[in-house]
C-alpha cells in the first residue's frame, strides 16, 4: 500500500515527466540553465532568434507555468519584472529514486 507521501512523490515525478514531455519547455529549461533569471521577454526573444520558435508570449507564459508546477522553475519579481530561475531539485529527487547501477567487472 502506498502511503500519503508516496502518493505525493509519485505526483511530483509525474509533474516532473509532464514538464519535461515538450521540446520548447525544455529549450526554455536549457535557456534559464544556461543563464539563470531570464524575464518572460529574454526567454520569448531567445527562444525566436536562436530556435526559430515563434510562439506567442502567452503560449511561453503557460509552458513556464507548467515547468513552475513541476518545481523545475522558480520565480523572482523585481519592480514589475519576474525572473524565472532553474530548479534542479525535483530532477535530482528522480534521480535519488534509481542510482545507478554498478557495472559487473
């Protein structure tokens, strides 16, 4: 039986997998990687010029909320401007859940 906090867990992971399952919230998780407190503006310009992707500000505003959800995305206001931040945490707690294998000499 799996108690309240393995019920918890697996929601988590499953938010996790769920972020993770597109290809634009996980070139805007590569972005905040590479420089970390990017505004919806920095993200929506890089996302255009480096990939070729021209989704609409609401459009990345709704793939940043889903990566918020997951826990992968943490997020600052400054004046009138959020910053978005990389949370390497939940990917971290997956991988806590299957080591790695040792490998038979």
């Amino acid at each position: 039986m799996i108690g309240k906090a393995g019920l918890a867990y697996d929601r988590r992971v499953a938010d996790v997998f769920r972020a993770l399952d597109d290809r634009t919230r996980r070139i805007i998780l590569d972005l905040l990687v590479e420089r970390d407190g990017r505004s919806l503006f920095e993200i929506c310009g890089a996302l255009t010029t480096r990939y070729g992707l021209s989704s609409s500000r609401q459009a990345i505003s709704q793939h940043l909320a889903v990566l918020e959800e997951a826990g992968l995305v943490r997020t600052e206001r400054q004046g009138r401007t959020k910053l978005h931040h990389f949370d390497p945490g939940p990917l971290a707690e997956i991988a806590r859940r299957w080591p790695e294998r040792k490998q038979d000499p």
